[in-house]
C-alpha cells in the first residue's frame, strides 16, 4: 500500500501540501496545476487515506442531495431528511458536506477534473451519501470515484450500493386498504414525476395502478399527474373536479398536493370528508392544523437517517464486503379528512 510520502514525492511537492489538499483545506491556497499533479499521484499509486480507529473526526462524508431549492420548499419531507443525516452524522464525530447535482453535473473521472475541489471531495471522502434519485451514469462515475455509497431515499434498486429507505409498495397498499375499508372504490390519484431523472415513474403511481388493478377497481381518468406542489395539486384536482363522474376518495402523492387539492374542492363548494375523502403522503407539520386535518402516511426520516449512518459504520469498519436493501415501515396517521361512505 502506498504512502502519503511517496504521493508527495510523485507529485514534488511537500507531505503538508498532499494532507491539506486531500483534506480539502479551504484555507490553503494552491495552484489548481498542483491539485492536478496530487491528484494524479493518488490515482497512479492507488493511495488510501488511513483512518485510525476512534478517530471518527478524521472522517469525511459526502451528501449528494438530488433535489433543488425549489423542491425544498414545496416538499419540506427532502430537507427534513437531510438535516437528520447531517445530525446523524455529527453525533458519530464525523464531518459532512453536502452538494447539489448541479455541483456534481459536470463531473467525471478524466485526467482534466482533477484539479476540481469538488472532485478532491468527493474522491477523498471516506464514503457519499446520496439523497433520492440519480441518473445511472450519475451513481456509475461516483462509483469509480469512491468505492463506499449509500443510496438514501432512492426507489430504484440494484446489487451494487447500499439502499436506505421506506417500504414503497406497502405504503401505497396501507392507503389503498384504508379506503377500501370506508367502502370507496372510485379512488383518485394526483401525483408527481421526478423532475431531476429522465422517465422515470414515481412509485406510488406504479403501486396505485397495479394495486387498483388487482382490485378491479382502476379508472384511468382518476390518474392525474403534474408536480408536488400545492399549485399542481390545485390545477390536477379541478381537472378531476370537471368531469362528469368524480372520485369519493382522493390520494395525493404528497401533503402539499394535497393542500392544492383542498383549496380545488372548497371552490367547488364541495365538503372535505362529507363530498370526497383526501389522504395525503409525508405528514408535513402544517398537515395537522389543515381543515380538516389531513390523514396521512408518517415516514420518519429521523430513523431513515439512523439507519444509513448505521450502513455507512458497517462499511467504514470493514463489517461486510456486500451491497444490503434496508426496506423501513411507514405509518398511517388517521385525522379528520377521510370518511366512510
């Protein structure tokens, strides 16, 4: 196993200079000429930095986030998750910084990025934690670039990462169950498309309709897919509202569509639960004081976030030498926006 000596001397320059560049130190200034030539070093030799145990200070965590400010604020479910990581992560004496997929966009493992402080990052991370879904090419070249990643949030699977998340599938047929049991059978979806990955479905559509069709009881004109936002909720549920035969039920892909959804039935002065029953997804804070409260689906992302910390000291230590799927339960939380027919 190569040292940091002969990185240094490879590269001709100082053992200090390989340290503090590989430990991405904001406060040195440096050449991106001399980043470049560090950086080739480490990947001629195949350096590794050592950790010494009980030194979890030493270790760096890289959180990808594929998410924008914009989803942020309409669905505060994503910055809900991250900030629990970050604290996670925290508690176990380990630093973290998290990037944007627009900081990651460009990145690749050519000769020409090496000089990249993002790249430095994310190479010399002891591990990446990546928060929803990303493109394949995407996982593939941080892959090549760092050998531990955890998927966090991420319904798309495969055997080659570590995958944190909630049980998708039962937390659509926990909904669906619920209704059924009111007695609705004309059930409405609204629902949103990721935005960041291209063509891909978002799960509780797929479940929706395999469930639904199982049942019998699938109408594809109660399928309305936009965005999450309140705006997108309001624009799918007057369209729902606009036809002739309308569901008793509606399921919204998350509490802010559900909020543009309520806001749709008042001007059509209809009557949340009496008219037409609305559950929602994610149980936002506000979900409770909504008129009347909204029932919901709790994920808790407190445990989403114990449970990825918990698969990144497993890799960290050296514990397994295989890709693992943690599936977490999800709970429905009854109020007052649902009724039995």
């Amino acid at each position: 196993m190569s040292t940091i000596r002969e990185v240094a001397k490879l590269a001709g320059v100082s053992i200090t200079t390989v340290s503090r560049i590989l430990n991405n130190d904001e406060t040195f200034i440096v050449s991106k000429e001399t980043r470049k030539k560090v950086m080739e070093a480490v990947k001629k030799l195949k350096y590794e930095r050592k950790r010494r145990k009980g030194m979890n200070s030493q270790v760096k965590i890289s959180i990808i986030k594929s998410f924008d400010e914009r989803t942020e604020m309409e669905d505060p479910y994503f910055i809900s998750l991250k900030i629990d990581l970050e604290r996670e992560i925290r508690k176990k004496g380990m630093k973290s910084r998290t990037f944007s997929l627009d900081d990651i966009k460009n990145l690749n493992n050519d000769k020409e990025n090496l000089a990249d402080g993002n790249f430095i990052y994310l190479s010399t991370s002891d591990a990446i934690l990546i928060i929803g879904e990303i493109e394949d090419s995407q996982r593939r070249i941080l892959k090549n670039i760092n050998k531990n990643i955890i998927c966090v949030d991420a319904y798309s699977t495969d055997n080659i990462f570590d995958y944190i998340k909630f049980d998708t599938r039962n937390s659509v047929a926990l909904i669906l169950e619920y209704l059924t049991g009111l007695n609705h059978k004309k059930i409405g979806l609204l629902v949103g498309r990721n935005q960041f990955v291209k063509n891909l479905i978002d799960f509780r559509e797929v479940h929706f309709k395999e469930i639904m069709e199982s049942l019998g009881l699938f109408n594809s004109s109660f399928l309305e897919v936009g965005e999450f936002s309140p705006e997108s909720g309001y624009l799918m549920m007057k369209k729902l509202l606009s036809y002739t035969e309308i569901p008793t039920a509606v399921f919204c892909g998350n509490d802010s569509i559900a909020m543009g959804a309520y806001r749709a039935i008042r001007e059509k002065n209809l009557k949340i639960p009496s008219d037409i029953s609305v559950i929602g997804f994610n149980d936002l804070k506000l979900s409770q004081y909504m008129t009347p409260p909204l029932t919901t689906v709790r994920i808790d992302t407190g445990i989403i976030a114990i449970e990825a910390v918990n698969s990144l000291t497993e890799l960290l230590n050296g514990e397994r030498n295989y890709s693992k799927k943690v599936y977490l339960p999800v709970e429905l939380i009854e109020r007052g926006s649902c009724q039995k027919i």
